[in-house]
C-alpha cells in the first residue's frame, strides 16, 4: 500500500526533497566550521548556518539567487564559480540529487505517512553524516544526538522496534563498537574507529532495534571495504566507518527483509 496516491503528491514530495536537499548542503559545508571556530570562541553571530550569505569559497564572491538553485545552476555554471571559474565541489550535486533519490524510494517502501516521514528524517540526517565524515573523518555530535533521540521517540510506540528493544540497541550499540576500539588498541596500539562511530552506531540501534545490530555491523563492514576502494585508501590510511554504518542503517531500516544477514542465509543454505 503507498502512502498517497497520485502523481501531484509523489511531485509535491519531490519538490520538497529538491529544497531540503540544498539546505543538506549548507549543513554539510558550514557545521564542520562551526565546530572548529568554537573552539576558538568564535562570534556565531557572523558565522553559523544562515551568515555569511552563500559564496564562493575561492574568490569570496557573494552568490546571485540563480546561482543557489538545487541541480540546476550546477548544470548552468558548467560545473564552476561564475566569477572566478574555480571548479565547484562535485558534492553539492551529489547531495542534492542523492536526497530526491532517497525520498523517491521512501515513498515507495513507505506503508504509512508516519512510517514515510521518520524515514525522511533519518535519510536527511544520516545523509549529513554521510558526507561529512567521508570528507573530515569526523561526526557532529549533534548529528548523532538528533539521530539517536529521534529514533528513540518515534519508537516510544513501536514503529520499528518496540522502546526496550530501542533502548537496549542503543546501549549496547555504543558499547559494543567501545569495546572492540579497546581491544584493537590494545592488541595492536592502532585506533580502529572513532568515538563518533559509536555514537552513530547507538543511534541506528535506537532506531532498528537490538535484534538487527549485528545485521547493521555486517552491512558496513562490506560496504566498508567498498568505499575504500573507492576512496582508493592505502593500508593503514584513517577510513571513514560512518558512511558505511549510514548506508547500513538505511538498508536495515527501509528495506529490513531484502538487506537481513538470517534471510540470506536461508536462501544460501536452503533452511526454511
């Protein structure tokens, strides 16, 4: 069953997958700043998510309106600052476009508006997570405090898992990636993962519950070695774990049946 019927609902989706998905942007770009300058006891009042006005980065150059528009003004400026032609970062396409492609799917997987709207959400904040970490090896807390109090809230009446199955993925997803990160270190003096990763692995506990745990840890160790490869990471470069526990997550959550260790081993072996 979808969650509307209708080609003006599944476009009114779309759009505002489109506007969000720029917004995902600023986000990605300015929240990792933010965390460097306040350390500094920068003055937030001239820099945060909505100051300074968008720019270009290289030449500093204050953005016409039809510089911002989602996809489109990519495509348009061929990819580079229309002042100084500096190429424009890839991402800010990516992003964008990666954001209408999840919600497609979560409208189509979605049984309920509820069920539709938490995974919009999660979507849009593992998405932040996502590329944040690919590109600075580093996890907003409060991203992963968004994330982990959401998925505790919408399950407080069951929506993929019950609340002590909530409650308990979430503890036991924080200290089972701690405890693995000291026994690596203690046994080869090597920091295996970083403590954003265990904060980001209770929060899709939170979410999916204790029982799929393992599920999730699985999934991104593959997707793990994946995007290593992609990054073209040599042995014994720092790997960003979190994108792969992202991408997890979401299979784990949108699609529990088609992405579940237990089901693919059934159909491997043949066991009912």
């Amino acid at each position: 069953m979808k969650i509307m019927n209708g080609l003006y609902n599944l476009i009114g989706i779309l759009i505002f997958a489109y506007l969000v998905g720029s917004f995902l942007n600023v986000v990605i770009s300015r929240l990792p700043i933010i965390f460097k300058l306040k350390e500094s006891n920068h003055d937030f009042k001239t820099f945060n998510l909505a100051l300074p006005r968008s720019h270009c980065p290289h030449c500093q150059h204050i953005l016409y309106w039809w510089h911002n528009i989602p996809l489109l003004s990519f495509v348009i400026l061929k990819g580079q600052c229309y002042f100084c032609h500096t190429p424009i970062a890839k991402r800010y396409f990516i992003v964008e476009l990666s954001f209408i492609l999840l919600i497609a799917l979560c409208y189509y997987q979605a049984p309920s508006l509820s069920i539709f709207l938490s995974y919009a959400l999660f979507s849009a904040l593992a998405l932040c997570i996502f590329f944040i970490d690919w590109e600075t090896l580093f996890i907003p807390d409060i991203l992963n405090y968004l994330l982990l109090w959401s998925g505790l809230l919408i399950n407080t009446h069951g929506l993929f898992c019950s609340a002590q199955d909530a409650i308990i993925g979430a503890a036991l997803g924080y200290l089972g990636l701690w405890g693995f990160y000291h026994f690596i270190y203690w046994t080869s003096k090597k920091e295996g993962f970083g403590y954003g990763d265990f904060k980001l692995l209770a929060a899709l506990g939170a979410w999916c519950g204790v029982s799929e745990l393992f599920n999730i840890l699985f999934l991104a160790s593959l997707l793990g070695l994946i995007l290593a490869v992609v990054k073209l990471k040599k042995m014994g470069e720092p790997i960003a774990f979190g994108p792969a526990l992202c991408i997890a997550g979401f299979l784990n959550l949108v699609y529990p049946q088609t992405f579940n260790l237990l089901n693919w081993s059934r159909q491997l072996f043949g066991s009912g």
